[in-house]
C-alpha cells in the first residue's frame, strides 16, 4: 500500500477482470502507542506512509477507474483516534485525521463525478489482531462503553456493505463513529 505502483496495478488488474470498479474499502492501517515525544522518525514516517499515504493511492486510483464508468463509492477506514485525541497515540491519530481530511476531499471532489467518499471510524472493535489483544490490555474500556460491549468486526462490514450500496446514494463525506457510543463519553 506505500508503493503507488502496486497500488495502481492492482485498481488496474480489478477492473481488467469485471470491467469497472464500483467500490474501494480502504481498509490497511497500523498503530503504534506511546508519547509523541518519543517516536522515531522512521516509525512515523511508516505511519503515514501505510495510514495516510496509501490510503490516499488508493482513493486517488479509485477515482480515476471509477470517473470512467460513471462513478462508484471510496470507504476508507480511519478510527476514533482520528476525531478525539487519547493519550500516547497521538501520532497515530494524526494520520486517523488526516485520513478523515482525505475522505471528505475526495467527497467535495469527486462528487460531481457521482464518487462518494466516506470514513468508517471504528473504536474498539474485536478483530482478530488488534482488537482483541486491546480488549485483553484494557478490558475497562469494554465495559465503560455504553452499550457494555465491544464492536464486532461482522458490525463493520455491514456498515461498509452499506456504505456501498444504492441505499446509501446521497451519503458522501460523511465521518461514521463505529464505537457504541465511546466517543460521546470522550468529546
């Protein structure tokens, strides 16, 4: 996803076999905690390059396949960080926002070409990886959540499927909070 190349190759290869590309789930992303003070140069620069940078490719060779055929739907996962700021993950919240920024970008540009652009922004959901080796360090933050729960990775893609769907036609830069209300606690 840090390759435009690749990226371009593969948008490419999508619409040479089905004929046009009508949905982008950028979905790549990774997290580093600890205080920004104490982040190494090239760890950031790895974080913008996969969450920010990469997501950016692909939106960009989304538009330009999609443009062709009449237009389609970009979602692009960002995350909660990226709207309210916790402590000792800042510099991954700087490219959650900036992510966010993008999206809604995309939304004012594109629109014209019938391109919508939206931000799924999870909280915590149990996903194989992440998620549930967050759930384990903090289990409070399961259980404070006002629905008493974490988020199901089945719950994101619904919202996704969703997001480009013809239900969803007029939804564009629109960013989703997928927390169970977290954020509302938090901002």
């Amino acid at each position: 996803i840090r390759d435009e190349t690749q990226v371009s190759a593969v948008i490419d290869l999508a619409v040479a076999k089905f004929g046009r590309l009508d949905a982008m789930l950028n979905v790549a992303g990774i997290g580093e905690g600890g205080p920004m003070e104490s982040l190494e140069e090239a760890d950031l620069q790895r974080m913008l390059d996969i969450n920010l940078k990469g997501m950016f490719f692909g939106a960009k060779h989304a538009v330009r396949a999609m443009k062709a055929t009449g237009g389609g739907a970009i979602v692009n996962w960002s995350s909660l960080a990226g709207l309210i700021p916790s402590p000792n993950s800042g510099a991954y919240a700087i490219s959650q926002a900036g992510v966010a920024m993008m999206t809604q970008s995309f939304a004012v540009e594109a629109g014209k070409y019938n391109i919508r652009s939206n931000a799924i922004c999870p909280g915590l959901i149990l996903t194989e990886g992440m998620g549930q080796a967050a759930a384990r360090a903090a289990p409070e933050r399961v259980t404070r959540n006002p629905l008493g729960r974490a988020g199901l990775p089945e719950e994101a893609g619904e919202l996704a499927a969703f997001l480009v769907s013809d239900r969803a036609a007029y939804i564009n830069g629109v960013l989703i909070p997928l927390d169970g209300g977290w954020g509302c606690m938090l901002g």
